[in-house]
C-alpha cells in the first residue's frame, strides 16, 4: 500500500503524552503479522473521528489496523503503569498495546488510538505481547454495547485477525484490537508516577491530567484536591450505571480504573441474567471480591489508592493532606448512592421523590432474588402488561409490591403513561447476554461465519427496541457460565 494510501485515511495525531517524562513510556512500534485480515470495521466510529473509509480496500484496513503499515504521523509507545491486582501491587505497564498517537477528531475533542495485541513491548514480562481473536471481538461487542446504552466507555474502532496463532491452553487465532479513550491514564498510572519518589515528576503528571481531562480543577483554590474530588465524582457515576443495566466489570484492579471515567480493560465482563447481588462470572475471582454487589466498595477502594498518590500535592502538611484526601473518598458512599438511587427511580417511573423510594426499590430487588427472576426483562416487562406474564408476577409478594407501585406511579402529577415512556427509556431490552455473545464468538472465531456477530452488534445498536431473539434470556440456567482474564 503506498504511502498515499495511509495518508489518505485521514489520522490527525498529536502526541501530548509523549512530553511527560521519558519513565511514563516506552516507545515500541506494533510487530508485523503475518496475514492480516478485516474482520470489523466501526463505520460510525470512524466517521466520528474523521477517518475517512472512501478509496480503501478491506486490505488497506487490514495493513492499517494489523499495525503492518504505520501512518507517518503516528509514534508509538507503550504506557508505563502500575496497579493492585486483586489486592496485590505490581508494576505493569503496556505489555501487549502500543498507543500511536491521539487522534483530533472534527470536532476537536483528544482520543488515544491504542492497538491491543500487538507484540511485546519492554513491559511484557513473560508474556507474548498478543490477543486471541475470541476476546478482542469480545471486547467490540461488550464495550460498544456500553456505548450504545450511554455508559461511558473506551471504544473498538477495528479487529483485525493477524493470520498468525497464539498458544493459550490451546492453539487460537491470534488478533488485533483498535481501542478507542479519552486517554489511557488509569489510577496505576498515579500509582507508578508514586514509585518514581520525585514529587516534581507526579506533579507533571497529574497537571497533565487535570489539562486533558478536568480543566475545571485548575480555576480552583486546592487544583489537585478538586481533581480528586471530580474523579469520584465520575467514578460514582459510572459503577451506579454499570449496576442500573446488572454489568459486572469482572477485574476491577486499579489499573483497570481510568481516571477519565470511561469503563476500561473489558476482560472477564459480562452481564448477569438472573438477578442476584453475589453474581460473579470470572473464573479467577474464586473470592468474589469483584461480584456485581462489592463493585461500589471496590470503587472505593481504589479511589484510596488513587487518593494516597495525590497527597504530597494535596497539601505540604501531611497530616491535612490525608485528613483531606479521606474526606473525599469517604465522600464516595453517599456520592454512588444518590446517582444509584436516581437511575433506580427512573427504572421504576419515577419522577419525583419520597423517602420511601429506597425501600420500594430494595423490595422490588430482593424479590428478583427471591424468584431468580431475569434483571434486564423484570424492569423491561415493568413498563407494559408483559410482566402479568412473567413468573415472578405469580408471587404473593410481588402481587403486592406491583400494587404499591402502580399506586405510587398513579398519584406523580405526570401520570402512568408518562412513567411508562420514561421506564421505556431507562430499561434496555437488549444487553449482550452471555449466550449470545458465545453464539457470535464461536460462529466467528471456529466457522468464519461473521453474519450473526455482524447482526448482533448491529442490535446492540439499538439496546431500547423490543428486537426478538436478542432481546430473550437464556434457556438454561446460567449459573455455570465463566469469563476469562488476559487471553
Ligand atoms: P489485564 O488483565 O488485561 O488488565 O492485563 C494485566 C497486565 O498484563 C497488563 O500489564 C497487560 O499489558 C499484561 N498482559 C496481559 N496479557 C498479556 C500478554 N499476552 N502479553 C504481555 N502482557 C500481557
Ligand atoms: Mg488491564
């Protein structure tokens, strides 16, 4: 492909992170694969970012996305980073994803271009730097449908199948994934900028931060407390929005956490069917320490971490720096609550509020519990006469709460219909189910057949719309079903 070619795709990099000192990265270029084939494309996503798709063939793309053709204005190096693992610090750092540099899109807002799985950098420690095409596509689907249901997230601009084989417990198609952030700044970055022991090269760091994603902060009288304080602000906001649609991130070690507020590091996700607060899917997690109910404390915990980093900024005197810094992760609690609590109302239809509500919602859960009932088509069926048919509605219990519902939606000044409508906004009838995300894995990765993976992200466009097939739960139970951790 000529050098006009790459051009003509349209990158218009800047590389900001690459003036922070030369400790925060390593620069590496993507390792050439050898017979690199399209297997998704986000059109949407690269219109957005003004990358053009016209005059370039599907082996243009995939010289592109493989990392095979590097566009003359990329620069590309692996992130430094370190983080708590399940508890434990390690240092980590990029060890199988190179960032090429970030991306001015038209309307002038800053994105890392990141290529996942694509060969070793200084930070691989033992492993081999590459992905299986399974989890990349895995990570397309789940984090554009997080997207498509206004979840903050990084997004999956491409996967490309790289023609060569990577050996997990067994030998699989190896890939590429273009992913998409705000920035790939992530709680273990602060955590690595700590090992350092200079305060001025911390300082470099979280300025930077402030300047690319909290400019606010710089107006106020303590910056780097007020950077804190957004950052748990946005954390707050997207656990409680990853528990409105029953998402369970599955490692939420700190370097997982990114400080813009984007979900980030799609690994051993998914989202639970059956509603039960103890769910956890990762076949590592034997603890549960990241279940769907501990994702808040666990928030909260890494936001200390976060918080400890900041201190020699925060404030010279030690002893008001952590008095200060506790404050505000203390603060987090009350913070996930209220964002929590206001996505519950509306899941429910309501506009206004009672001090009652928290029990009416804390009902309604424990009797999802109780009956094993679905937590995406319980909220679904909640806006129309679907839920008479559901099993849960042959419950006393639940006859009775119904009854205390529909009286209190009836006396909002905005009436039941208006109730419904907003229920109908709030309450997704399609997620990516785990049945039907490995429906769309194995049609892909064993047949190379695209065409229901292709349908499905195409659904998943679209999570408000009663679409059949997508929008139904799984036959089984579903209590077996396991993710994985860094295939
Ligand atoms: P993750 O579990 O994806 O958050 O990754 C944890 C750490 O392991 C990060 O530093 C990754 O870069 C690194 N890692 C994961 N898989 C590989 C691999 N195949 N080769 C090298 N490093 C890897
Ligand atoms: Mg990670």
């Amino acid at each position: 492909m000529s050098r006009q070619q790459i051009e003509k795709v349209g990158w218009d990099f800047d590389h900001s992170y690459i003036k922070l000192p030369k400790d925060f990265f390593a620069q590496q270029s993507p390792i050439a694969v050898s017979n690199p084939k399209l297997i998704l494309l986000n059109e949407p996503l690269l219109k957005f970012l003004g990358l053009n798709k016209e005059n370039l063939s599907p082996e243009a793309w995939s010289n592109i996305f493989s990392g095979n053709e590097i566009p003359e204005k990329a620069y590309p190096v692996a992130q430094a980073y370190a983080g708590h693992q399940f508890g434990h610090f390690t240092l980590l750092g990029d060890g199988r994803a190179v960032l090429l540099g970030e991306q001015i899109s038209p309307n002038g807002e800053r994105f890392d271009i990141q290529f996942k799985g694509s060969g070793q950098t200084p930070y691989s420690r033992r492993g081999d730097g590459r992905a299986a095409l399974g989890p990349m596509l895995r990570e397309y689907i789940i984090s554009e449908a997080m997207h498509a249901l206004n979840i903050p997230t990084t997004r999956s601009l491409a996967v490309v199948a790289t023609g060569d084989s990577v050996i997990r417990d067994e030998e699989l198609p190896g890939a590429i994934l273009t992913r998409v952030a705000k920035s790939h700044i992530r709680v273990g970055t602060f955590q690595f900028a700590s090992t350092l022991n200079d305060v001025n090269k911390l300082k470099i760091l979280a300025d930077y931060t402030i300047d690319r994603h909290y400019p606010a902060c710089k107006e106020k009288a303590n910056p780097y407390l007020a950077f804190l304080k957004a950052v748990i602000e946005r954390q707050a906001l997207l656990v409680s929005q990853w528990m409105h649609v029953g998402f369970i991130h599955g490692v939420m070690n700190t370097d997982n956490m990114s400080i813009s507020g984007e979900t980030i590091d799609y690994g051993p996700c998914a989202f639970m069917d059956r509603y039960h607060p103890e769910t956890v899917f990762s076949s590592i997690d034997r603890q549960g320490r990241y279940a769907y109910c501990n994702q808040p404390p666990i928030a909260q915990w890494n936001l200390a971490r976060f918080a400890e980093t900041l201190l020699p900024l925060i404030d010279q005197d030690t002893d008001k720096s952590i008095q200060l810094a506790s404050q505000s992760v203390n603060s987090f609690s009350e913070q996930f609550q209220k964002t929590w609590l206001q996505g519950m109302r509306q899941k429910i239809g309501l506009f206004d509020e009672e001090a009652s509500d928290v029990n009416l919602i804390n009902e309604l859960l424990v009797l999802m519990q109780k009956n094993k009932a679905d937590y995406t088509l319980t909220f679904r069926h909640l806006s129309s006469d679907a839920i008479l048919e559901d099993t849960i509605f042959k419950d006393v219990s639940f006859n009775a709460w119904y009854k205390k519902w529909l009286h209190r939606i009836q006396k909002q000044t905005e009436g039941e219909e208006a109730s419904r409508l907003m229920m109908l906004k709030h309450n997704p009838a399609i997620i990516p189910r785990n049945y039907l995300v490995e429906k769309a894995l194995s049609t892909a990765v064993n047949d190379q057949d695209y065409r229901f993976l292709n349908d499905f992200i195409a659904a998943l466009q679209k999570p408000y719309e009663d679409l059949k097939v997508y929008n139904e739960p799984p036959l089984d139970e579903d209590t077996s079903y396991q993710t994985f951790c860094g295939t």
